[in-house]
C-alpha cells in the first residue's frame, strides 16, 4: 500500500486538523467577545436609564414636598411650620422603615439547612475514621 505524491501524510494531516481547530477556537472566542461587547453595551444603557429615572424621582419627592408644605402654607400655617410638619413626616417615615427593616435582618438566618447537612456529614466522616 504505497502512497502516492498527491495524498498528505499523517504528521501533514494532523497539522492541518491542529491548525484548523485552532482557527475554530479563535472564530469562537471572536464571536464570544462581539457579542459580551453588545451585551455590555444594553445593560449600560438599561444601568443609566434606571439612574436617570431614580434621579428624576428624587427630584419630584422634593418637588411634591414643597408643594405639600406651600399646600399647608395656603391653609393659613405658617412657611416654616408647614415644612417642620413636611420634614417631620418624613423623619416618622424613616423610623417605620429602620423598624421594619431592622425586623426583616433579624428574620433572616443563614442557610440553616446546609449548616445542619454539612455537620452531619462531617459526623458520618469522623464516624467512618474512628472505625478504621
């Protein structure tokens, strides 16, 4: 079985499949990064959307907090009681959140389950040790 001039030898062929899998690798990766690029881009954008929509809410609670007070003002209270009143609502607001968020962080535990499973199977271990 003698091999003739036009067919590529063994060492030849295993270069070329080396070769072409490693083109086949850098094609991928290319792609991989085109489309994590384009990726990054939209979740930027989203980012900066919901920052400039938090920045445009905060800016209308205090504008509806001066409106609020100015409101207050217009029922015959005085300018700076009507703000007191406004700032002082806001400061009841914050404490009824700390409250219920600080009873939130106390509800919340650890995982309790992996910490009992990983006990015991550090038990069934020492068990297994001790029998040897």
């Amino acid at each position: 079985m003698g091999q003739t001039e036009d067919e590529p030898t063994v060492g030849q062929l295993v270069a070329n499949a080396s070769r072409d899998l490693s083109n086949l690798v850098r094609s991928e990766i290319e792609l991989a990064k085109a489309e994590l690029k384009s990726t990054a881009v939209a979740a930027g954008t989203g980012a900066g959307m919901f920052g400039g929509a938090a920045f445009l809410a905060l800016l209308a609670v205090i504008l509806l907090s001066i409106a609020a007070a100015y409101g207050l003002t217009a029922l015959g209270l005085h300018p700076a009681l009507a703000f007191l009143i406004i700032a002082v609502a806001y400061l009841l607001i914050a404490a009824a959140l700390i409250l219920i968020g600080r009873r939130q962080l106390g509800k919340a535990k650890g995982p309790q389950r992996a910490i009992e499973t990983s006990k015991e199977s550090v038990e069934a271990l020492k068990a297994i040790g001790k029998g040897d």
